[in-house]
C-alpha cells in the first residue's frame, strides 16, 4: 500500500504522462480507498483538461532575458 | 457614577473613532501602494501580456514584439502614471492601443496594397476565394475561443501570483513541454524537487481557480 504523499506524486506525474504502469496501477488501487486522493486526483485531471483547453502560450527563458536587457538598456 | 460612565462611554467611543481613522490611513498607503517596478515587469506580467496579444493578433512573433513595445512604452511615460490603476491593469491599457496602432498600420493604404497582393497571390492558386469569405453560421468558434480566452488569462494571471521559482518550473512543464530532465538541468534541481514543486504550483492553481472555473 502507498502513501498518500507517494499517490500526489504519481498523480502529478501521470498528468504529464510521466508515470509507469506499475505506478499507474498502485495509484488506481490507492484511490480505491482514500476519498481524499480520488478527490485531488479528480481535480487535478481537471486543471490539466483546462490548461489544455485555454491553448496557453508563454515566452521562453531566453525571450524573457532578451526583453530584461532591452528594458535595461531603455532605463538607461 | 453616572458620570464616570459617561466618561467611560466617550472614551470607548473615541478609542473607536481613532481606531476606524487608523484603519483610513493604513488604507491610504495602500492605496498608493501602486507604484511601478519596472524590474519585475517582465517576470510578473510578460505571460499575460503576451496572451492577451496573441489572442488578438495570432502571430507569436508580432505578439512578441507588441509586449516589449509595451515595457518600453510604459517606462517612457511612467511619470504619468498616476497609481489609481494595477500596474498589470495599466500595461495592458498600453498593450490595447499598441494592438489597434498595429491594425491601423496594416490597414493603412499602403499595408491594404500588401495585403491584397498577399491574397490575389493565394487564390490564383486556389480559384474558389469567395467561399473563404462567407461566415459559417454553424460556427461555434468565435465563442468557444472567446471563452478560452479568459480561461488563459485567469489561469495566466493566477500563475502569476505564485512564487516565481514555482511559477518558472510550471510554465516550463505544462505550457512550453520541456522534459523533466532538460528542466532539471537548466535549473540544476533534482527530479524530486521538482515535483515537489510543481504539485505546490498545482494545489496552488486549483485554489486560483476554484471559484470561478471548476
């Protein structure tokens, strides 16, 4: 049987499909019985669904560093 | 007796009154709390204004660079902030009208005369240009995507209220894809760490989110 802490990890994991079978297999036994993992599990499928859904955009490290300078370099 | 009960009475009475004005004052600070820090800008607010202008002009390079034009902007006129506004509230003000300078420009004579030699240059190859122009009345795609929209820029704006380190590690993971292992290495933190840090952003972002979108 796993932790709950070891069940948190396994469920962010597999929202980045990161997680093994066997981890797979032991979170889906461990929610089985713990109400409250099965809830978090719940909505951590559904923040997943929704950055999905919203088609986020971010700029990189380095676009954000290359504005960083050209700021500094207007401040100036 | 009575008098002193009185006495007593004014004294609680006053004690409140000066307790409400020093609740005025603290007010007051914060109120003018709003001042602009230029240095943070582009950690605390570049995401979001870059969603808001790729949902606009939907040509990330463009959009990139209407954000920098913004920052700029915004450090060229700072003096005449006066801080009734967010700062984010204010950037984004700039952003608008960046966006409409930017449609102004292509729609001027001279960018009409580029664009429609764009276009002629497409349908020459295709030959049936008239079906493009026609609206699908079916269409749900206006409206899903206007709602996407806001979704983004809550979800943007909340994980702009995280802790920055949290706020890197998530954006990498979840928006821009990056493996564990490559975010590990630019960081230099270990695979645990960083889980440990993306389900804070996580359990975070379900409170951000909680009232409005579940």
């Amino acid at each position: 049987m796993i932790s709950c802490k070891k069940a948190a990890l396994i469920c962010n994991k597999s929202q980045y499909n990161e997680a093994t079978f066997i981890e797979k297999l032991q979170l889906r036994f461990h929610l089985v019985v713990c109400k409250t993992c099965s809830k978090f599990s719940k909505k951590n499928k559904e923040l997943t669904y929704l950055c999905d859904k919203a088609g986020l955009n971010s700029l990189s490290e380095g676009d954000k560093r290359k504005m960083k300078e050209k700021l500094q370099a207007g401040a100036e | 007796m009575a008098a002193i009960k009185y006495e007593k009475q004014k004294e609680s009475k006053m004690r409140v009154v000066t307790s409400n004005s020093r609740n005025f004052t603290s007010d007051r600070t914060s109120m003018a709390k709003n001042q602009l820090q230029p240095n943070t800008w582009v950690d605390a607010y570049a995401d979001y204004l870059f969603n808001y202008a790729i949902a606009r002009i939907n040509d990330a390079e463009i959009a990139k660079d209407l954000v920098q034009e913004t920052f700029l902007a915004g450090l060229k006129s700072a003096k005449n902030y006066k801080g009734d506004a967010a700062e984010r509230t204010w950037l984004i003000a700039i952003l608008k009208r960046k966006v409409i300078d930017h449609y102004r420009k292509t729609n001027s004579k001279k960018g009409k005369a580029e664009v429609k030699i764009n276009y002629s240059a497409q349908t020459d190859a295709e030959g049936d240009w008239l079906e493009e122009q026609i609206a699908d009345p079916f269409s749900n795609y206006e409206h899903s995507n206007l709602e996407n929209e806001e979704l983004g820029l809550a979800i943007q704006s909340c994980i702009g209220k995280l802790p920055q380190k949290q706020a890197q590690v998530f954006s990498m993971k979840t928006i821009q894809g990056i493996s564990t292992e490559d975010i590990c290495k630019e960081l230099d933190i270990n695979p645990s760490n960083l889980w440990v840090m993306i389900h804070r952003a996580r359990t975070a972002l379900m409170g951000c989110l909680n009232e409005t979108w579940y």
